[in-house]
C-alpha cells in the first residue's frame, strides 16, 4: 500500500513537470510521456491525477495550478473562463454550471481554496454542487463567487 502511494506520489510529481515543462494536448499525449519518463499510467489513473492536482484545461493547454496549496487570485482567474452561471437552489445549496468538462478542475480549485464557508462540493460534468451550513453562509459565498468569476 505504501509503495502504491509513493508511485501515485512520484507520478503526480511527473505530471506537474510535465505540464509546466511542455504543452501537452490531451491525456493519451500525456500517457505517453510518462509511460517514456518509465511510469506506468493509464488514461484513467491521469485523468483522476490531472482532477486531484486541480490542473484545468483550457482550450489546448492544461493550467497548471501554483506550488502554493491555497491556491491563488491568479488560479481562479484562469479558470473563470470555464464559469457559465451561478445561483441559489434552497437556503444552503448553491450551482455552479461551467462549460463542458470543467466543472471537476473548478470544484478542486473551490475545495482548494479552502473557503471557510463551504461544507463540500459535488460535481458532475458542467455543474457544480456547492453544499453551505446555512443561508448567512450561503449569501457569503454567493458574493465571492461572483467577486471571481464576474457573471
């Protein structure tokens, strides 16, 4: 078990280098690369690294987020681009739609950011569910959201 984390750990590591090293298309591109850096890598075990590394694609490129664990201003405003809407669905759940394939890297970057007034986050394809403790922390949310991805 402990190998199996520490080859998951090495691995996302490649990944991160990778990234920042060169620009990479798609992930059977990026399985390719790393299967030459000597790692073994699936399709789907890069799609579940790029999702817990909180890397978002946009258009052609992958963005890779900073060294910092909170992520930065400058993290949520690559990826505002991905957010289409955002509105209240009763008095502590909050929807966030995102363009298609999106919503997992702005869900990691939210739950990344470790905003005092989530609960969690749920996300699909294009949406976003966004669980608060109360209606005060809902209405807390709802402005910095808005504050980042202005729409």
């Amino acid at each position: 078990m402990a190998a199996e984390i520490n080859q998951q750990a090495l691995r996302r590591g490649a990944i991160l280098k990778i990234l920042r090293e060169s620009s990479v298309r798609n992930q059977e591109e990026l399985v390719s690369l790393l299967k030459r850096a000597g790692f073994d890598a699936t399709q789907s075990s890069v799609s579940r690294d790029l999702r817990e590394l909180g890397v978002a694609k946009a258009g052609d490129r992958y963005i890779v987020p900073s060294l910092d664990d909170a992520l930065p201003d400058a993290h949520f405003e690559a990826i505002s681009a991905f957010v289409r809407e955002i509105r209240k669905a009763g008095a502590s759940l909050t929807v966030v739609r995102t363009t298609t394939g999106s919503a997992q890297s702005v869900a990691v970057a939210i739950d990344r950011a470790r905003w005092p007034e989530v609960v969690g986050t749920i996300s699909g394809d294009d949406t976003i569910f966004i669980a608060t403790e109360d209606a005060r922390a809902q209405r807390e949310l709802l402005a910095r959201l808005n504050l980042i991805f202005r729409v």
